[in-house]
C-alpha cells in the first residue's frame, strides 16, 4: 500500500509528511480533507513548546479560530507511538473523539501520549520524511501568551499552503 504525501509550505521551509493510511484511515481522510479544501493555508503554528511538539491547523495569525468539521473517531490502539518527527490529531482533553482540523507534530519522543490519560492517548497518523530542519526551526521560536493561549510564537509561523505531493 502506498502512502499519501502532503507538502506544508510554512514560513520556517517545507515539511513532507507521509501518512499511514493503513493504521490510522479515519484520522488520514480527516486530515486530507481538511488539505483539498485548503482549510490549512494561511493558518498558523499557534503552540509551539520546544523538546515536545508543534501544533496547527485552526487558527489565524490574529488568533480568531476557524471552525472544523465534528470530531473523528480516535485511532490511538493503531500500534503507531508519538514518537520526534511523528504527526498526530490534536484533541480536547476529557473527549477522545474530539479531533477535528488540529494536529501537531511531535518534536520530542512523547510516548507517554500513547497511554489513555483521559480514557484515550493521541492518535499518530504520519510522519515528517522531509523538512526535518523546518520542524526544529519552528520549535525554537520565541513564544509568548497571546488570545488567552500560552506558548503562541511571538511572531507568527505560518502554514502559507497545504497540499498533496504523490505517495510514498
């Protein structure tokens, strides 16, 4: 089975990711929904917190948020783990099926999000096989708490486009 590849144009470089249609097809159509209908472009990294993860695809750089679609189904039991590089469905705490347009990547080894805290851990669906660089550049900027959110980057990172770039 080959294995759609997303390309994520972001102001720190670009970002392949593949995803694991195979584990985790819910979370893998959500998100490449959410990329054809270009949900993500113009949206920015609005958490960034260094040795641990990166996350985007809800709000604006003026921090107004965009809606998403209802919440998916979590495919946390997959066999995938959070490990650094690894990309994941962000949820609300408290609600395991509460994935919408919110991911993030994994910037550190967070295995401990693959256990149920909440009655559910965080569902993997890819990983980065370029722009590895990209990534490291975002986690090290400057953040402050901006829109009653912490950890916002001071100057925005942005997700300029989102768009499908074959199989792997």
């Amino acid at each position: 089975m080959t294995n759609p590849r997303v390309k994520l144009t972001t102001s720190e470089g670009e970002i392949v990711l593949e995803l694991n249609e195979e584990k985790a097809p819910i979370s893998v159509e959500n998100f490449l929904g959410y990329v054809d209908a270009g949900a993500y472009d113009g949206t920015i990294f609005h958490r960034v917190i260094d040795n641990f993860m990166i996350q985007g695809g809800a709000f604006e750089p003026d921090m107004s948020q965009r809606q998403g679609k209802s919440g998916i189904k979590n495919e946390w039991k997959n066999g995938l783990s959070n490990e650094r590089y690894t990309v994941a469905m962000a949820r609300l705490g408290n609600q395991p099926d509460s994935a919408t347009n919110q991911f993030f990547i994994n910037v550190g080894d967070n295995a401990f999000l693959d256990q149920p805290r909440d009655g559910a851990g965080y569902a993997v669906f890819g990983r980065v096989v370029e722009g590895t660089d990209a990534v490291d550049a975002i986690r090290k900027v400057k953040t402050t708490n901006r829109g009653g959110h912490g950890d916002v980057p001071v100057e925005p990172v942005t997700l300029e486009k989102a768009e499908r770039v074959g199989e792997g």
